[in-house]
C-alpha cells in the first residue's frame, strides 16, 4: 500500500466518527507539500462556513513553515469567532497530529476556539 493509500484510509476511519453541525463545525485539514488549508464545515447542511489557507491573500508566504501553519490557524480562529462559534471539531484529515496539523490547531486553539 502507498502512503497516500493508508492516510486516505486513515481519513474515512476518522470520518465515520465526527461529523460538523452549524454550532460545532468540523475543522477538515488538508496539507500539500506547499500550502496547508483548513475549512469549517457544517455536514448537515453541506456547508462550508469558513475556510483558510496559506494562499490567503493576508498570509500569502513563499514557505510552509510551522510558523505559517500557527498563522492560517490563527486566521481560521478569528474567522470563527466572528461568526460565534466558539466550538468546534477537529478532522486531521488521516495527518498525523505532529508538526504543521498540530501548529495549525494550536494556531486556532490561541483565538479561543476549544476542540
């Protein structure tokens, strides 16, 4: 199996077990080798409330650094709020939660967002 293979698997484990409502959203990450994204989601309505990226013209950066990932995190923090939600769930998307998926979520946890 191909590492691509197991983190998707991984994905649908994690997937059958939370879901997002318009109070507590689902945080869903994803990272490629550039950019890192992050979206809250309202699975009952198929929605997507907010969404953050390193391509985010406030955060626009050459480099995917833990650095930057705490910074969309941040961003995603402050979109949250100001749409008054102050809960949320988190979908690591089959990452591993270490590095850049962890840098985001402390990123968001800075704003106040619990997980």
């Amino acid at each position: 199996m191909k590492i691509k293979d197991k983190r998707l698997h991984r994905k649908i484990r994690i997937r059958k077990k939370i879901s997002g409502t318009p109070t507590v959203p689902r945080l869903a990450v994803f990272k490629s080798n550039s950019n890192i994204y992050v979206q809250a989601i309202d699975d009952l309505n198929q929605a997507t409330l907010a969404s953050a990226s390193t391509l985010s013209p406030e955060l626009k950066s050459k480099n995917l650094t833990n650095d930057s990932a705490n910074k969309v995190g941040q961003l995603m923090g402050e979109k949250l709020l100001k749409l008054n939600i102050k809960k949320a769930v988190f979908d690591r998307g089959g990452y591993i939660y270490h590095g850049r998926v962890k840098s985001l979520a402390d990123g968001i946890r800075e704003k106040g967002i619990e997980f």
